[in-house]
C-alpha cells in the first residue's frame, strides 16, 4: 500500500499553485489520476516516482518510508524500484529496442525477462530497430516492457495513450491491463479519457488546482450508471442544438459521430465537451456489413 | 427520458434473453433484456429498480381499450399538451406517475387530443431500460 | 624547404590541448547545463571571456600569473618545477583556456537539447549519474562534441597573441606555424610566409567543411 501526504509549490504558467495531495493507494490496485491539464497529475506522478522533491510530506510504501521531508529523508528514483513510462517514451535513441531493454536490467539480472517481455509485447520483429524507426504506438509498447525489466512493484504511466489513435490506444489499455494482473503490479497511471478509466481503473483520483477534489470507485466519480439496455458508450458532446421542447446533440464516441435526440431537461443541463454516457436497448439498432 | 421507480415481480429467462416484470405501483410493466441473473448481478426479484424509457418512444392511445400486442399499458389523462410545427409533447398524469410522451402534431389532431383527454400510454417491452 | 618545426608544433599543441579540453569541459559542460546556481551566470560569463576579449589580455594576465615573480608562479617552479613562461607547458594551459568556450558551448548546448526524459528514464531503470552519462547523454551529443573537438582544434591552430605573449618565439619549444609566418613576414620572406599561411588555410578549412557537412547531415554515417 502507498500512503501519499504531499505538498509542494509549483509554479506554472497561470501562477504559483499549491499541489497537495493525500490519498492511498491500494497494493496490486490500478489507480488513474484525473484532472484538467496543469492540475498537478504530472507532478504528482513524478514526486512518487522520486523525480521531484515535494516542499514537505511523506511517501510510504508497504511499510518503507520512500519520502519524509521533516526527516531528511528523499529515496532517489534509483533506489525506489518502479516503472515509469514517460510521455514522451523516453526511449534512447543510441540503442535498438533490444539494447534499451538490456540496459534496463539489473547487475546480475537473468536476462531471461528480457525474451519474456519482447514475447509479451511482440516485439520480436523491431528488437534490431532504432527507436527514430518506429511509430508512436509501437514505442509506447518498448516504453512499457522497458519499464518492467526490472520487475518493479510500481508501474507509473504518464498519459501512456493519449497521443495514439484509437485503435492502438484499445489495444494498449489491453497489454496494461495483461502486465498489470500477470506481474501483480500496483499501476498508478494518468488519463483524460472517461471511458477508459472506466474500463482499467480500481481508483480514481481527481484534482484539480492541485488538490484532490474527489477520489474513488469510477463509477462512484464520474457519478456512472449502468443501464440493462446493453449498448453503453462513453462520448463527448460536440454541439447542441435546441428545436422546439427537444434538444439535438452531436456526440463524438471514439472516432464516430453519432446524433442522439435529448428531452429538454436533458438537454439544459449539458454543455459543449461534456461527457455523457449514451445507452440504448440492443433490440433498436440495424446492423449493415461494410467490410 | 421517463424514470419510474419499480421492483421487480418476476424474471423469465431463456439462454441470452431475460423478460423481466416489473411493479410499479401495482401496475406490471415488462422489459426485455439480453442478460439473465446469471450475467447481471442486479436482476433479482425484490430489487428495487428504475425503470427507464424515452418520451419518444411512448405511444398514445385515445381511451382503454385496444386490442394491441403492446404490453405495457398505462392509462392517464392528459395534463398538458405542448406543440411544435411537427412535434407535441404530452404529459399525462397517470398511477404510477407522470409521464411524457412525444408524438406528431399531425396524430394528436386525428385524434383530437386535450387536456384531460383519457388515453393509455403505451411502450414496447424492448424500448425500456432498466437501472439500479 | 621549409622548416617543418613550427607546422608540427601546431598540430602537437593544437591535439594535446583539444584532448585536455575534453576531460575538463565534459563535466564542466554537464554542470553548467544542468546547474540551476545562482552563480552560473558568472561561470558561463567566464568561460566565454576568450571569444570578446583580445588574446593579448589573456597573455598578458597568463604572463603576470605564471611569471616565477609572481607568487604562483614560484610557487608552481618551486613545488612542481613547472615554468609556464616561455615553455610548451605553458602554451598548453593557455591555449586550454583560450579555447575553452569553443568546447564547453557545443557540448553545453548538446546536453540542453537532449530532453530531460533520457536521463530520468535511466535514473527510474537504477542506473547512475555517471553510468547515464557515459550510456545515454554522450552517445546521444556525438555531433555536439565533435563540433566542439574540431572547433577547439582550429582555434588553437590559429591563435597567436596568447602564444606571443605568454610563449615567445623559441624554435621548436614556443615557435608555432602562426609566430613563424609573422617571423617570415618580418624578414620579407613572403614565399615561406605564404607557404605556412596556404598549408594552414587548407587544413584549417578543410577541417571547418567536415564539421559543417556533419552537422548539416551530409556524412550520415557519422551522425548516428
């Protein structure tokens, strides 16, 4: 289990914010931390993983004081044994995809993990590959089996998808989700995506202006229902247009849009870029095969 | 969409599909649904539900008696009625409370609907939803 | 003929200090790119000194420093029987601080481009400080540090106040290719002066092109 007690001022492009966060994470949990841009989920993220020195507060896990700023104490990112993934994949452009795993590995280390992992991610084919060579979704996936050579107990994911598109993103959360239960990692990562945190997340942790303004079950945060009508998607609305007592909603739903007719209290209390659940009965829709 | 608060009476699986009745307020309404309480752990007698339909979705019928193969019958009277060029809303006050109904302009003057007309509201058992 | 003495001390004073500048700008390159001190301003400000102030400034202060009059320079004679006037030796340690800048602001600059990501990724694998260094940050500036070995080189083969100043003109010792064409000038032997001058002008820029031809990635190989 991680207890968090963190407090730091940042300074951003807005002004000074006061990042503070307590909260706990529960081990083998995966815990999504939400919130606006700028909020502080980076920081946050990076304080954990030792990258950035909070101003005062502790970090305990399992028992181990990582961090305890009254006591001197500040683990560096070496000594703290986790896996992070940057935003950037941070992958070094010297080093093949094999090379980049093998310097991951510990002195000593049975390289037998490193197969494993390249196995896992399928990574056989661009293991001889520069990583300039590769596109965004597979250097995500060297990004993340790199991160696991050392068999961390913590797997920390900076915006791991957001810059992929939509089907590579799907298949991500998938290989996330695989290593999270297989290597019974505790996975702290950061998303915007409702529906996503949705469907990996034990925990969220949103914030905002640096403070924790709502943490729990997905369900229970994003205030989600589940309706017995079997056809349940996550969208964003993208415009809203009023016609007598009906409103007319366009929604983006993954790379779709889809246009839904709202009641006029449905429709009053929405706004452009809200994220609505839509759910239909299975029997209404046709089906047409395209391909 | 219509939220009406109910429990439920009774559920009739087959394989995939389930038909689940419903009591609302003493009167039964029924949806269909593909998941049975083996696959959703909220479909069991007794538990409290809501019941959930689209204001389109809900035909009207002038009167109380039809001969139809609709299965949820609702009868009421008309509270208020609202018209656009090609839409009217209709709210009817009705047992298990209100409920609104969105339908042509044009079916509301066939049929000669007003305030306190009596009719039945009526939704096909695969238009309603149901939710903890 | 011409004396080939002058030509060959260049490119031995011009390859020992460039070696020497390496080992001593890497680290100090590394801190200040990564230094958020107070006092870096003033550091950077220093190691620039030698590209604005005339080499004749340097010398002149070398000269005063390193003279055996001088409280460090008996110092030095007295302890390590080291005199930097008028010695190679001397030569070496003022070239090295004569073209410090050339060597310190490339290398400077190849380590603020390489994205802070790199080394954090290594620090979260468990590797070192210095393991990061040699593994990820030096492999990922190559082009930065070549630019800085041969721009250091061509300007210690080119530079002259700092040498006549501090160094002299002894054949052999202090008598560099720069001294010896101004030594041909002044006895009107304009054929031997252009003979140094051409040979210094097409190493010079031969060596210039191969910089900007790896840096503009004409010789892909090398940029890797």
């Amino acid at each position: 289990m991680i207890k968090l007690n963190i407090q730091k001022t940042l300074t951003a492009a807005s002004g000074k914010m006061n990042l503070h966060v307590k909260t706990t994470i529960e081990k083998y949990s995966l815990v999504t931390l939400y919130g606006k841009s700028g909020a502080g989920k980076t920081s946050c993220l990076r304080i954990i993983a030792g990258l950035l020195t909070p101003d005062s507060g502790s970090i305990e896990v399992d028992g181990k004081l990582w961090t305890h700023i009254d006591n001197n104490i500040n683990l560096p990112p070496q000594k703290r044994n986790i896996g992070f993934v940057f935003q950037d994949y941070a992958l070094f452009p010297n080093m093949t995809v094999a090379e980049n795993l093998r310097f991951a590995l510990n002195k000593n280390q049975d390289k037998k993990i490193i197969h494993e992992l390249i196995e896992i991610f399928e990574l056989g084919d661009l293991q001889f590959k520069k990583p300039e060579t590769l596109s965004g979704g597979q250097k995500q996936r060297v990004a993340l089996a790199r991160s696991l050579v050392q068999k961390p107990s913590i797997l920390m994911l900076d915006e791991p998808l957001s810059a992929l598109d939509y089907e590579i993103r799907h298949k991500l959360q998938h290989y996330i989700l695989q290593v999270h239960k297989e290597y019974k990692l505790t996975t702290i990562l950061i998303s915007h995506d409702i529906s996503e945190i949705l469907r990996m997340s034990d925990k969220v942790i949103e914030l905002n202006q640096g403070k924790v303004v709502k943490q729990g079950t997905p369900d229970t945060v994003f205030n989600y229902k589940e309706f017995s009508g079997n056809i349940q998607l996550t969208g964003i609305v993208i415009a809203i247009q009023k016609q007598d007592f009906l409103y007319i909603l366009t929604l983006q739903i993954g790379k779709d849009i889809v246009k839904v007719v709202a009641n006029e209290n449905e429709g009053e209390n929405l706004f452009i870029g809200d994220t609505v659940i839509l759910a239909s009965q299975a029997f209404n829709p046709v089906i047409h095969k395209i391909g | 969409m219509n939220i009406l608060k109910g429990k439920i009476e009774n559920i009739n699986s087959n394989h995939q599909l389930s038909i689940i009745y419903i009591n609302v307020n003493n009167n039964r309404l029924t949806a269909i649904i593909i998941d049975t309480p083996k696959t959703s752990k909220y479909f069991k007698r007794g538990k409290e539900v809501q019941v959930i339909f689209k204001e389109t979705e809900v035909i009207i019928g002038k009167g109380i008696s039809h001969q139809i193969s609709m299965q949820n019958k609702i009868e009421g009277t008309i509270k208020s009625i609202n018209c656009g060029d090609l839409l009217c809303k209709i709210t009817l006050k009705t047992a298990v409370g209100d409920i609104v109904s969105i339908i042509t302009s044009n079916a509301v003057k066939q049929l000669g609907l007003e305030k306190n007309t009596l009719v039945t509201a009526m939704i096909k058992t695969n238009e309603i939803m149901l939710s903890e | 003929m011409i004396d080939w003495e002058p030509l060959i001390l260049t490119f031995k004073l011009a390859t020992i200090t460039t070696a020497l500048l390496l080992l001593i700008a890497i680290p100090l390159a590394y801190k200040l790119a990564y230094s958020t001190s107070k006092l870096k301003p003033f550091i950077e400000a220093l190691v620039s000194m030698p590209i604005v102030l005339p080499p004749t400034v340097i010398g002149f202060y070398l000269l005063v420093v390193f003279s055996p009059s001088s409280t460090f320079g008996n110092w030095l004679n007295q302890s390590v029987g080291l005199r930097l006037i008028f010695s190679f030796e001397g030569l070496v340690v003022a070239s090295i601080i004569y073209s410090l800048p050339f060597m310190v602001h490339p290398i400077q600059s190849g380590f603020s481009n390489i994205s802070t990501s790199l080394s954090e990724a290594s620090y979260v694998l468990g590797k070192s400080k210095i393991r990061t260094l040699f593994y990820v940050l030096l492999p990922n500036i190559k082009t930065s540090i070549l630019t800085g070995i041969v721009l250091s080189f061509a300007h210690t083969i080119g530079e002259f106040g700092v040498v006549l100043m501090i160094g002299g003109n002894i054949p052999g010792k202090t008598k560099v290719a720069s001294i010896a064409i101004y030594d041909e000038v002044e006895s009107l032997n304009y054929a031997t002066a252009n003979t140094y001058s051409l040979i210094l002008f097409a190493i010079t820029f031969s060596i210039l092109v191969i910089v900007y031809l790896i840096n503009g990635g004409y010789l892909k190989p090398l940029n890797k």
